[in-house]
C-alpha cells in the first residue's frame, strides 16, 4: 500500500509588497497619527472610518484602468447567480468620501469637514519602499468653494508638521493652481476651450516631462517639450513637438516663482496673457496667499510656486505640496533634500458623477510612513522604546501574589506584566526582562515574602554599570535596592522618574 504523502508545510513569509510591523513602528506610528488627529480636530475636522471595500462601480474614475476593474487595485467578483459585483479594496480615501457624502448629504452639514486615517492597498509591482499596503492621512473639506478653504488646509498642513517634530525652516509648503496652467497651456497654444478633446496627447507629455525638471533640468524639458529626448542608455522618449515659442512659454511657467509672491503673481498675469481661466487662478492663487499672511503664514512657511506640478491632471484648481528642505544621505551615500511627504489640492469633480451636480471640495493627503521617515531622520522618534516592568516568579506556587502586585502597578499606571515563562531559570527571566527592554524587575522570594519587602532591580543603571562603571562606582550606585511591600509603588515610581531624568 502506498504511504500517503504528507502535505507540505506552508512558508512562513510576508507575501510579496507586504510588511510586517512590530511594537515600537506601531506604537510611533499611533502617537503621530494621535498628535495629526488632534490638529485636525482643533480646526473643527470630524473622524470618518469609512468601509475598507468599495464597489468598483463606485471607484469609477478613480481607478488606475476603468476597463480593467481587477488592474491596479485588489478586486474580486461576488460570488451571485447572475453575476455580482466588483468589489475592491480602497485604494485611496479619497474615492470612499466621494461615496460617503454622496450617500449621507442630507444628513450631513454643508460644509463637510473630516479627517481619515488608515491603511489603504493597490495593486501594483513592489519595489524598494514601495508597498501593496501603505497608510494615508487625509483631510478634506466638501461643498465648499471659497479659497478660504484652500487657505486653511494649508495651514492646518503647516501646523500639523510643526505639531510632529518637523521644526520651521526644514519644511516648505508649496502652492500652485491647475487653472494657471490650463491658461499657459492656453497661450502656448496647445488647449482650446471650445474644444478640449484637441491636443489632449500634447498636453499630457507636457504635463509628465515638467513634472521631471528636478531630474532632467530644464535642458531636457525642453527636449520632451519639442521633438523629444534620449536618454544616456539610447532609449528615445517622443516629445510634445512644441515650437521653440511655445516651449518657451511652458518653461516660463515652471520657472516663475520669484523672490514674492507679488513678483510671482505679476509673472503669471503675464504668462496666461488673455486666457479668462489662467486670469482666474492667478486670482484664486493671490487670494490663498493674502488669507494666509492675515493669519500669519509667510513665505517661510507656505509659497507660491508654479513648479509644482504633481496631479494636476486630477486637480481643478489650487494644489498644493509639503516639501521638507533638510539635506539626507540617500542608499549610495549622496546628498539630497528629503522631499515630499504630503500633497493635494481642489478637486470639484468629486462626488458629481453621483449625484450629477457639481460638489466643490479640496483635501490634503499626508504619506505616513514618509513622515515617520523623516521624524526618525531628525531624531524625533526612533529611540529604544521601553518596555513594562516584569515581576518574577520565585515561587511558582505563589502566581496569586505577584498577579496582585502587577495589578497594582498597573492600577497606579505602571506598564507591567508577571514573568509567564517557565520560571525555573531565573537567569532566562531577567534575559527575557532585557528582550523587553523593561526598565525594572521585582523580586520576592520567599525569604522577601516573610520579612514583608521586595526587591527592585534597576536594569537601566544595571546595563550602564556592567558596561563602564568602576567597583567604587558601582558600590556607591548599588543597582538593585529592597524596599517594604507597601512602598513598592513609590520606589518604582522615583525608579523610572530617575530614569527618564537621566534619558534626558
């Protein structure tokens, strides 16, 4: 008789574009999401906690490839006698407000104002820091056309960063608007506003080769403005085929920003020359600008700049861009200015293919493990998170008793948990204790038990006096002390006060 062959055991492994996080990535990444979530609420945002499925019929524009529903995002058919839906996983929170208010107008106040936060996933080929699964942090404002609107997301952006540990002067918000460009595009030539279907491929290379100027320089813009470019391994990228006049004037736009926003704006008037729509972002831009500096945000803080290029395929009016300025060593040891950490801006298009009528609304949305990055680069964040205190188990006939003391430390607020290994080794306990980085043990033996005291050893000090302390120094600092039962809350507590003192 053939022997049955056992089934092979499964490989314990992340799947492919996916991560796993541990205690100190989730615990830093909660408290920034805490500290951006009380920002947020300060100016009168509410929480949303929107379903994490949607219908890919509700995605719609939203989607990377409308014609194939399962492309770019996790999607799946239900499983119905006459053919379900098409659901997918969010891949933004974005689509999910549109949804949202759609479906709770009503009942909802016009404005609206929230706030989401969470992971969102797309499926897309994984590369290096890229992941199926990343979190967003999004604020948005709907039914709302003011620029007054667009104003506060930006300083609301700007107080966030500075609420997180990103200090004024390391980063700069930058403003630019689609209508401006849409009026250059106008004067260069190449959109037609009694008909915008008519050099629409022309203005999409546009769009992709000024968004690549901080690569390729304006040199090579201007190559994918005109008949094209190739690049240094032979491979030739087709251009726009722009005159040398209309080149010109795109490239004008990208390089307008001057020493004000004065300046600035008067370049751009001259830019969109007749064009209504460039006039009318120039304005709306002119606007933003004077809200902010009455509330007290400067250029050293939020600009204009029309090099800002970034989804304004998507947008419809202003957009805007966080950009932290500190200089970093990238993977080969180059340096380089951090980056981007959030973007957004107005998009007035969003819930109209809803309800069919038009729905003003503008948001930010804020890479969150993109931020992390960079409190970690400045030190914000990243130092060795403690642990809880462990009580022992010297006797193990006695767990009744050090589960009363736990509970009594935690009841005082005091991080800790009873050792519930095999306590047989109490050398394995206090290596488990530095596993965890725990700050302190309590040992009570049964000799400890009939005298009424217990033991605190300081394992902090004890690490530091093992590494470089002298015998002198070590018989003046002992590293464990006794202390009656009744005090052990009170040690403890100076305990780790002394800790965190000398932490600081």
């Amino acid at each position: 008789m053939a022997k049955t062959r056992k089934p092979p055991r499964p490989r314990a492994e992340t799947p492919k574009g996916f991560r796993d996080y541990f205690g100190t990535e989730v615990t830093e990444r909660a408290e920034m999401l805490r500290v951006i979530a009380g920002v947020y609420h300060r100016y009168g945002f509410d929480a949303l906690e929107s379903s994490a499925v949607e219908t890919v019929e509700a995605l719609g524009k939203f989607l990377p490839d409308v014609d194939r529903p399962n492309e770019g995002v996790f999607a799946w058919q239900e499983d119905d006698a006459g053919g379900g839906d098409w659901l997918a996983l969010r891949y933004d929170l974005t689509a999910p407000l549109a949804r949202v208010y759609a479906q709770h107008r009503n009942d909802l106040p016009t404005p609206y104002r929230r706030y989401a936060m969470g992971p969102v996933w797309r499926n897309e080929k994984p590369g290096p820091g890229r992941f199926r699964q990343f979190y967003q942090c999004d604020a948005d404002t709907v039914g709302a056309a003011s620029m007054a609107a667009d104003a506060e997301i930006c300083a609301m952006l700007a107080d966030t960063l500075e609420a997180v540990g990103i200090a004024r002067g390391d980063y700069l918000i930058r403003i630019n608007n689609r209508k401006v460009l849409n009026g250059v595009m106008e004067a260069a030539g190449i959109l037609d506003p009694a008909d915008p279907a008519r050099f629409e491929a022309e203005r999409g290379i546009v769009l992709r080769a000024i968004d690549k100027l901080d690569r390729l320089g304006p040199d090579g813009v201007r190559a994918l403005l005109g008949e094209g470019r190739r690049d240094e391994s032979g491979d030739f990228t087709k251009g726009a085929g722009l005159a040398g006049e209309q080149a010109d004037i795109v490239l004008g736009f990208v390089s307008a920003r001057r020493d004000s926003g004065t300046a600035t704006l008067a370049r751009l008037r001259d830019l969109v020359g007749a064009s209504a729509t460039g006039r009318e972002g120039v304005e709306e831009l002119a606007e933003i600008e004077s809200l902010l500096s009455a509330a007290g945000y400067g250029p050293d803080r939020i600009v204009i700049d029309p090099s800002v290029v970034r989804g304004l395929g998507y947008y419809t009016g202003p957009v805007y861009e966080a950009e932290l300025t500190f200089e970093i060593f990238d993977e080969k040891g180059r340096r380089r200015q951090f980056g981007s950490v959030a973007g957004g801006g107005r998009y007035d298009d969003l819930v109209k293919r809803f309800t069919g009528q038009a729905v003003p609304a503008t948001g930010i949305s804020i890479g969150v493990d993109r931020l992390l990055a960079a409190l970690r680069e400045k030190g914000r964040i990243g130092a060795r998170e403690t642990g809880p205190v462990v009580v022992t188990v010297m006797d193990r006939d006695r767990m009744a008793d050090y589960q009363a003391m736990v509970a009594e430390l935690r009841s005082a607020g005091i991080r800790a948990e009873v050792y519930l290994g095999n306590p047989k080794n109490f050398g394995n306990q206090l290596k488990y204790a530095d596993r965890r980085s725990s700050p302190a043990a309590v040992i009570e033996g049964a000799d400890e038990k009939a005298r009424g005291v217990v033991q605190i050893k300081d394992l902090v000090l004890g690490a530091q006096i093992a590494e470089s302390a002298t015998l002198e120094e070590w018989k003046e600092r002992p590293s464990q002390i006794e202390v009656p039962r009744s005090e052990l809350v009170a040690a403890l507590r100076d305990m780790l006060a002394g800790q965190d003192g000398a932490a600081t």
